[in-house]
C-alpha cells in the first residue's frame, strides 16, 4: 500500500467534524478503495478547548489556519471555514504557495476568488476540488466536470438553498405567510447569520457562478448573477401558480446565448409535474442539459454534516487515487471572459397587481402590455377588496427588457396600486 | 499539449456512430477539457460498405474485433459491440492481453465476466470503464464508485430499463393491456431481438449486479440476482396501485442484509409522490443510499444514441485525464464474495387473487395467512364476475418465505381460482 495521504483540517464546525468521523469511523473502507491510508496530521479551528463530540488529539492543533495550510506533514488543505475574505483566503493562498493540493466546500471564496485561486494552484500543478461547495452531498461538480464532459453544455438550472426551498414549501403546504415561514426556518437554525445569504439568493448565486463557469469554460462571474430573493413572493402568488399547474422556486438559471452568459438566480415558476416542482422542502436539485445526454437531473441533501462531509471526502479520495482535474474542468488560462447577458432569453412571465376600482382600469394595464410587445395568454380579475382588486395575468413569451418598459409604464396609469409582482416562467 | 489518446472502436451501432460523432464534432472541446487530443485510429464492425452516415475513411479498418483489439496504435479499446460471449469477449480479452484500457458499454459481457476481466486488466494495470452499460448518460457508476466512494452504501436502487417502464407508464396513461403496449414498444423498436432481456428483467438484473459489486464490494453475482419480469402485469394491478397511492415500477433493489447480498429485480409498488413513482416513459432513475450522504437520486435518458455515446466517452476523457480507478471501486484482488441472501427483507406486499363465490372462503384466505404469520393491513374484495369475485389484500410486512408459504396454502383451499399475483411494496 502507498504513502499515507495527510490532511490539514481547518475549520472544525459541522462539517470538519463531519469530516473527522468518516475519517475514523471508515479508515479501512477509504484505504481499501483508494490503495491509501487518508489519514489527519493537523487541525486547525477557533476554540482550541471546546468538546466537539469526536477526540482530536491525535491531531496536532494550529491556532493560526495560515500555519496549518505551510506545515510540511500536510499534502492536502482542507478549507471549511467559509467566507469569502480573511482567514479563509489567506489559508487557502498560503497552501496553494507550499504547493498543497486544497479541498474546500467555500462556495463564497471560489465565487469571488475561484479565478485566481486556480490559475495559482495550476500554475505549480496543484488542484483546488470543491464539490461540497456546491449542492451539498451531490455529486454535481463531479457529473459536469468529468461524467458529461463530451457535452457542450446548453443549459445548467438548480435549486441549491435548501432554505429557501423550505421557506416555500411551508408556505404552499402549510398555509404560512412568508415571515411565519422565515421565522420557523429560523428557530430550527435553517438560516445563515446573515440571512440575506440565503433569502436573498446570494449563496445560491455563488453556487451558480461556479457551475457556468465549468459548463461554459468561462471565468468564474458572480457579480453578473442577476439575483432576486423570495422575500416578495406572497402566499397569494403560490396559490395562484398552483391554480394554474405551477410552484415557485427559488431557481439558478445559466445558459450561453447568442449574445453572452445569462446567469440568473431568482423566483420562478415551473410546472408542478416537472422533477423541481416536485422538490420538497431542504432537498436540493440541480438539472444539466448537454447536446449528446440530453437532461440530466441529480437530486439529494444540499447541507448538512453528512452529505458535505461526504462531498469533501469524494475530493480527498480522487486526490488520494491520484486523480487531478483543472479547477473548473479545464486549465485557468483557457477560461474566457464571459460577456454578460442579463435577462437574454425570452420567457412567459406571471404577473400580480393590485388594480384600482376605477372604469377602464384594466383596458389601461392592457394598452401598457400591448404598447411594450407583450400579448397575454392568461388573465383573471377577482372581486374588490375596498378599493382595488388583484389581477393576474400571465403573458405570452417577452423578454425582460419589454417587461420592464411595461412595468414603468403601469406605475404611470394611475390604476395599478403598489409595485406588481413579476415571476418569470421557466420552461424546465 | 500531450500525446493524442487513440481509440479503437469495435461496434458501429447506435452507440458506436454516437461516439464517432461527438469526437468528429467536438474535437477542441475534449482536447482542451483533458488536456490533449483524442483520436480514433480504427474501428471494426460486421458490414464494411453500410452507409452509416459519417464518414469513416479516416479510421483503419478491422473485420476482426480481435485483430483491432491488438494494434499497436490503438491505447484504448472501445467495446460497443454487445454479448456476454464470443466476439465482444474475445476481443476485450485480448485488448487487456495487449496492454491497452477498455471503455465498455456491454452490461452482459461484465455482469457474467466481470471479475475475472477485472482481474485481468489490473494485474497489469489498466482500467475498464464501464459508465453507459448502466442507465444509459446517467453518470452513476461515477457518483457511486468516485464522489460517494467516502460512505458506506445500503442500499441501492433503480428503474434501468427504460422499455419496461415505457410500457408500464403506457398501461397506466393510455388504458393499454400489456399486450397492446408491449406491440406499441416493440413498433417503435424499443425492444431487445429477444424481448425476455427487456421485460424478463434480465438486462436491468446485469445492470443491478454491477452496481451492486461497486457498492458493497463483492464480486460481480448476477446469477444470485433474483429476476421476475413485467409479463404478469395486469391493467387492475395498475389501476389498483393507484388507488391506494402507488405505482408499479420494474425496480432494482441491492442491499446488504445481516444474511447476505439481497438483489431483487422485479416489479415493485412505489409510492406515487417519490421520485421513482413520478417517473415516466423511458426514463431511467437510480437511487443510492450512503450512511453520510443520504439518499441521491439520478435520472436521465436511459438508452439512445447521444446519452450512450456521452457515457462511452466521459470514461475515455478520464483515461485521456490520467484518471486510473479500479473497474469495481477498489482492486479486484479485494473483493468478497458474497453470500447470496434471497428475500431477506421483509416487507408488506399487494395481493389479487380470485376469490370463488362459495361461503368462507374469504375466512379461509384470511386463516392461510394468519397461519403463515401474515397479518393483514388492509383488504378488499369487488362484485363477483361470473362465479369469482377479485379480491385484493396489502399485508403488513413479511417475509417473502412466509408468503411463499401463505400463496401454496391458498393453492390447497380450493377458493382461490388460478394463481395470485404478489408484488413487493418498496419503502424507497
């Protein structure tokens, strides 16, 4: 049997630990199936005393995750401390310049360093793997990179916040407003410190940045992700979608079109026979269309101590098989600049807004639709409420830019009350 | 940019002409993903003049598989020919003799030949790739043997014939008898020459030994896979399924028991909201169960042309990569053998039986099960039809030994007319 394959274990948080007891609780299993010992040489977290339920003795202790990634008894850094800057970033710079190998679940990190990082790490002929970093314990990183690699990839979609997806499916289940639900999801600890991370779709958008950048052979682009979070979406708006065959999603969209790289993290309906709108609460899923495969779907736990722990682990063990694969599928210097396509493929859209009781209310909405481009397939109005009523409409494929002409142009009639609600329709 | 990778391909089928295509047109993108050019230096099929719509003149020709297998200017053997034996074998024998990898796509050649090809080819070596003789463009030999390879797997499951669930989802849609839906599919050519490879469940029973082997670590057994085909399927069943929540699907179930290695392939109720019970056509899902991950679910195109050939060529681009992985997971040398455990699981099971209109002779059904240790969950019993009224039971969960043992018993009461049709309620 070969050399033992040491690890570097910064951050002892769920998933470290997660990581440490599949360590000793597997040691035979991953030695049989990699033809190595994978064994911890040191670890490195920010209490040194606190009991965390599995002996860490064996292990020499870093305060200083900087140290942990030098030491010479270390060949792989594993990085889960998360965030985007600091420590993480200094660490995970400071491995790649020792010419370690690095596994890390930092979707944050790689979205907005993922780029340099790996033209650093490939510069010296080391790899940087991050399959935890995205949709938890499955193998998403893996299929793309490797499974579907003869495919010219047309489409990448996903539900990867499990939050969120759970904030929905209360509300559509159980009948809870949006803050009920956010709140439930809070007290079970469902929610980032910051939750805007979540709710807002930024930690979903790092993960899609990621994907387009292995699907499209691009530079990784988080801030041209347009993304929009379901803190409008209204328990009204899900009621309405499922009247009409539809659930709302929080759903990643990235696909290359004709004029550049739409990436798109945002509210969405999708049919409710189709595999995301029958996603239920945390679970994640992640669809990848390719020209010879067609669609495949790929769904399990998006987070959680297990399943990250098992996605670090699957990138530790084809390190130690002696597997090395670019960062993102292909060598750094090969990465286009992506050019930026907001909102570039047309779609249906579902609207609702609230109409004033006022003659020729709806013939006013109507001509604004019409003067923008945008015929309509759908519309209902229901009985007043005071002094308005809500009306749904649901248009014909438009692009973005027309809806937000007609958008501008309904704050201006003077009968729609408030700001309406817009919820593109993705065909899945 | 390193040497090309050289295929010979021996097959021009579908799947052959599907691999032929994807490296004619997406000559750039495979090299720039690995890393160096990959190459077709010859190809063998039966018939040299057939129009196969590419143009092969590039490519050397061999009649003989054998003689392709040994060239010395061909460094990975592409086996798409198909058969457990003679020609397939015979050339995949001598391409490991020769030195070079193999890319398979034949499901019978490794379900009954597997170890010992296995065992050929790493004791000098090299690598058999195996990903499109399972479900089609799924990348699940992947997931299982690579990105899931840090858990220990319970369970795994599948629907991989894509005729049979066709079939089954056209009896339940369209009303059909399973005749007239066996004709549909065997119209629109979905069916193998000998159909029983498709509806006697044999072809997804390869399938299943496969992945059972990578799973649990044993040596591929597929004549201790249990096989009962679709052919006994009946309209009712369907309808009754789905009267009390279920589907009936033709699923795959491998699992370790404390008895031994369980591998069923046989009709089985789902319940309708799972994933497996929502799939429809000729889609193909997997299901894997590891002690960290949870459960991930796959799907996707099962058979054809692009989805093979995207399978066929994933496994060729990670020998272009470098990537070299024991062909079940870990080295042939390890593993076991499994004890082969028949029905090990228990589990509850439908039942329609005819029931003859004669007085107690539903109490005298009821006491044959009793007498088994079968207890009753739930019963029903239709107007007579003639002199036999159908009655349909949901046991609790037994074993299948007790309800052998329940269905000779009711043989012997002289109430029962014909023979009754049990199938399995899979938890999934």
């Amino acid at each position: 049997m070969s050399q033992p394959l040491r690890l570097g274990i910064a951050g002892l948080g769920t998933v470290g630990i997660g990581v440490v007891k599949i360590i000793r609780n597997h040691a035979e299993l991953l030695a049989q199936r990699t033809g190595r010992p994978i064994v911890i040489t040191a670890v490195s977290a920010r209490s040194k005393g606190k009991d965390r339920g599995v002996p860490l003795g064996d292990y020499a202790w870093e305060d200083d995750p900087v140290a942990l990634a030098r030491r010479e008894d270390v060949d792989v850094f594993v990085e889960l401390m998360g965030g985007s800057e600091g420590a993480a970033k200094d660490a995970t710079e400071a491995a790649i310049a020792s010419g370690k190998d690095v596994v890390t679940a930092n979707k944050a990190l790689l979205a907005h360093h993922g780029q340099a990082l790996a033209l650093a790490a490939e510069a010296t002929g080391h790899v940087i793997r991050f399959e935890a970093a995205v949709a938890g314990g499955i193998p998403v990183i893996k299929a793309l990179t490797e499974g579907l690699a003869a495919n010219e990839i047309g489409r990448v979609m996903g539900v990867m916040n499990g939050t969120c997806n759970y904030i929905l499916t209360r509300m559509e289940n159980a009948g809870l407003t949006y803050e009920e639900a956010f709140n439930e999801a809070d007290g079970l600890g469902y929610l980032e410190a910051d939750p805007n991370l979540d709710v807002g779709g930024i930690d979903a958008g790092h993960k899609l940045s990621l994907l387009a950048a292995i699907a499209f052979g691009t530079q990784v682009d988080f801030p041209s992700v347009e993304l929009e979070g379901i803190g409008a979406i209204t328990i009204e708006d899900i009621h309405q979608a499922a009247d009409m065959g539809y659930k709302i999603k929080l759903l990643g969209v990235a696909q290359m079109t004709g004029r550049g790289l739409e990436q798109r993290m945002s509210p969405c309906l999708v049919p409710d026979t189709s595999p995301l709108g029958q996603l239920q609460g945390g679970t994640n899923m992640v669809v990848l269309e390719g020209d010879s495969v067609g669609q495949i779907v790929l769904r399990g736990a998006g987070a959680g101590e297990g399943p990250t722990a098992s996605a670090v682990m699957g990138d530790v063990m084809d390190i130690a098989r002696g597997f090395r694969v670019s960062t993102f599928g292909q060598p750094a210097t090969t990465l286009r600049k992506a050019r930026a396509a907001r909102a570039a493929v047309p779609a249906p859209y579902y609207l609702r807004l609230q109409l004033q009781d006022k003659p020729g209310a709806l013939a006013k909405v109507a001509r604004v639709l019409g003067e923008a481009g945008i015929s309509i397939d759908r519309m209902r109005q229901y009985g007043h409420q005071d002094t308005t009523a809500p009306v749904l409409i649901v248009t014909h494929k438009t692009t973005r830019s027309s809806l937000d002409e007609a958008l501008s142009g309904m704050a201006t009639t003077g009968v729609v009350e408030g700001a309406p609600v817009a919820i593109r329709i993705e065909s899945v």
